[in-house]
C-alpha cells in the first residue's frame, strides 16, 4: 500500500466534488449516521453557518480516501481561534471517519499532522465518542506526536444491540416496564383501532407531506407550547425538509407513526445507516398521554426491527431517560481539545482548562451561536 498523503478541503465545493470518495469512506469506517456524508455535511453548513470557513483533513492512500475529519472556524471566547465540528442540537455531521482495514498508524499519523497544518490554536471537537477504535487510534496519534489534549465527558446516550431474539430481550426489561407497556397498549386499543407504521422506502416527492404529518405531532406536545418544535422553529422545518429528501433519496430516512383510529398519536423522525436505526426526533399527542404513545412507537419499533435480519442496533443519540427503561447499553461521548497549533495553542488549551466557566461555551450555547447566526433562533 502507498504512503498515506494529506489533502486540506477548504471549501464546500470541493467536498461536494469528492462527495463519491467521502461516502465510500464513510460505507467503509465503522461510523454509522448517514448525516456523516458529504451532501448531508454541506447543507448543514449551508444552513447554520454559511458564512463560517469550511476545512476538512483528509488522507489518502493508494487512490483513495482513508480518513477524514470535516471542520469549520470558530472563536472561543471571543479570543481563541478554533476548529469545530459541524454540529448542533438540531443535527450531528461531525465524526472521525476513518478505514479500519488501512494502516491505521500511519493514517492517523498524517491526519495528526495535518491539523498542525492547518494553523488554527486548537481543534474543539464535541460529542466524540473517543470510546470507539477509531478515536482510541487518533489519541494514540497524538501521544506519540505529543500533542497537549484535554477531555472532558458530556454526556451518556443509549445503543440497543439487535440480536433477534425479541423473547430474551424482552425479558431483560423489568416486570415493571413489561406491566407497563402491556397497560399501555390495553389503553390506547380501548380508545380506537391501533397501528403502526414505518415508512423506510418514501418517494422524495412524498417526503413533504409525510414529514409534516409528523412533525405536527410534535407540535402538539410540551415542545410546540414552549416554541422549541421544527414548526415553531424559524428556519427548521426548511432545514429538515431538505435533510429528508435527500435521506429518502438515499433509502436512509425512516419515519415512524403510531395511530389510533386513522389519527397519528406518536411521531419518530429516524435515520437508517448499515443495519442501525438511528432515532433523532420523538413527539407525541399529549390527548393520549396517558397511554404512553411515545412509549408505545419505542415497543412497536423495536419489536420489528428485531424481526428484520438486516438490522443491527438502535442507537438513542439523543439522551433521555426514557431509554432507560429499554436496557440500551450506555456509550459517553466527551469533549476533546487538541493543542495542535504552534505554542499559543498550547497556553490557550490550558487557560481554557483553568479558566472553564468562562471561556467554555456548552453544547446548548454553541448551537445558540451558529442558530443566531443563520437566522434559526432555537436548537432541539
């Protein structure tokens, strides 16, 4: 195999132009969120921060891309001149990619290397789930580059291995959860014929009509009474209507409704990538309540994916404690800050850590930041 070689993406263009190299990539990593490909990755710069300068390290070996890492500028606490993720409350196309049949050391050591390159004080990437191989490598990178990092744990989210055997998994719940889903349902069939439906093959022309049924859902609950709903949302609905298309395009987006006499009572935007239902949005009636309906959508859901052999996993990338009562095996995605600049990178890395209350911007915060900026006044 060829020695692993640099490139620097500097802009949205390019990256649309290699978007057949970064999805293969993105089919080979281990990493499994559609939003991770190119198309997704661009129009979400597009949308939250079209004014913001786009970079991505990528490195290439024996004709093809093996690693990659799309960024963007920011300035934290209005001093530090940082790289980010491009990612926020209302969608996630920040990862590590990263082929793990490659040279891994030698990708990585590149990949190291270039974000020296890129003349930024640090990289502050969010969410990364450093648990994984494939950041377990790019911290293994920068140790032997002895390059200064800090982490710092944000928070914990759910993963469902689909092992289809529905009987066992059932019996791993507590009797109080199995009492609880069967009251449930006992409740919402006294009130109408009940069914459920996942929508895995929408045609783009019908995403509009399909998604906003849903998302009306949403509206109905806590969400659209505090204004924090898509439709309550200046500029979401255009974000996510945009997204779905081009999911459905792909055969990615999974959309999935509970209803009861003809009326949807619960509502899941999901995305599917390599066997794994991936659950981002859940809304509910808040008329039927007291049957559990977002409950229910969870227990109709999974019941059919471990029926499907091609699924793998559900994977809650949103926290709630909800999950909780499903078993999900828990994984923590944390922070990490990466000195990779010249020694000014290394004197803000630490100010920040002693510093922190100040010149930290949260998860929600930063979101705050690009959605004002983009004209979108509220995150999920």
């Amino acid at each position: 195999m060829s020695e692993p070689n640099i490139n620097h993406m500097t802009s949205i263009e390019q990256l649309r132009s290699a978007a057949t190299g970064w999805d293969d990539l993105w089919l080979r990593s281990d990493a499994t969120m559609p939003t991770l490909r190119a198309e997704l990755i661009a129009q979400w710069m597009e949308h939250f921060a079209p004014r913001a300068e786009f970079h991505a390290l990528t490195v290439q070996s024996g004709g093809r891309l093996v690693a990659a890492l799309p960024l963007l500028r920011r300035r934290l606490g209005r001093v530090v001149d940082a790289a980010v993720l491009p990612a926020n409350e209302w969608s996630v196309h920040g990862e590590l990619l990263l082929d793990p049949q490659t040279d891994v050391a030698a990708a990585m050591d590149r990949l190291v290397e270039a974000m020296g390159e890129m003349r930024r004080q640090l990289l502050w990437l969010d969410e990364a789930a450093l648990e994984t191989a494939r950041w377990q490598a790019l911290l293994a990178a920068l140790a032997r580059a002895d390059v200064p990092i800090g982490t710092e744990a944000q928070m914990q989210l759910g993963r469902i291995e689909i092992d289809h055997d529905w009987s066992a998994y059932r019996q791993r719940w507590s009797s109080k959860h199995r009492q609880g889903m069967a009251r449930a349902a006992r409740r919402l069939a006294a009130t109408g014929d009940v069914r459920f439906n996942l929508l895995t093959n929408i045609a783009p022309a019908d995403v509009e009509t399909v998604l906003r049924r849903g998302f009306e859902v949403e509206n109905l609950g806590w969400k659209g009474r505090a204004g924090s709903s898509v439709l309550a949302t200046p500029g979401a609905w255009d974000f996510y209507l945009r997204q779905a298309r081009q999911l459905a395009r792909w055969g990615q987006l999974e959309l999935a409704f509970l209803y009861c006499d003809g009326r949807p009572t619960a509502f899941a935007y999901g995305l599917g990538g390599k066997g794994v239902y991936h659950s981002i949005k859940v809304g509910y009636d808040p008329q039927y309540a007291q049957c559990s309906p977002g409950q229910l959508l969870r227990y109709y859901a999974l019941e059919r994916f471990f029926g499907d052999p091609s699924r793998r996993a559900v994977d809650y990338v949103v926290p709630s404690p909800a999950h909780q009562k499903w078993r999900p095996t828990m994984y923590t995605v944390s922070r990490l800050a990466i000195a990779a600049g010249p020694l000014f990178g290394r004197v803000a890395l630490q100010a920040l850590k002693t510093w922190r209350p100040w010149m930290l911007p949260t998860q929600r915060r930063a979101c705050r930041i690009l959605a004002e900026k983009s004209g979108l006044s509220r995150c999920r």
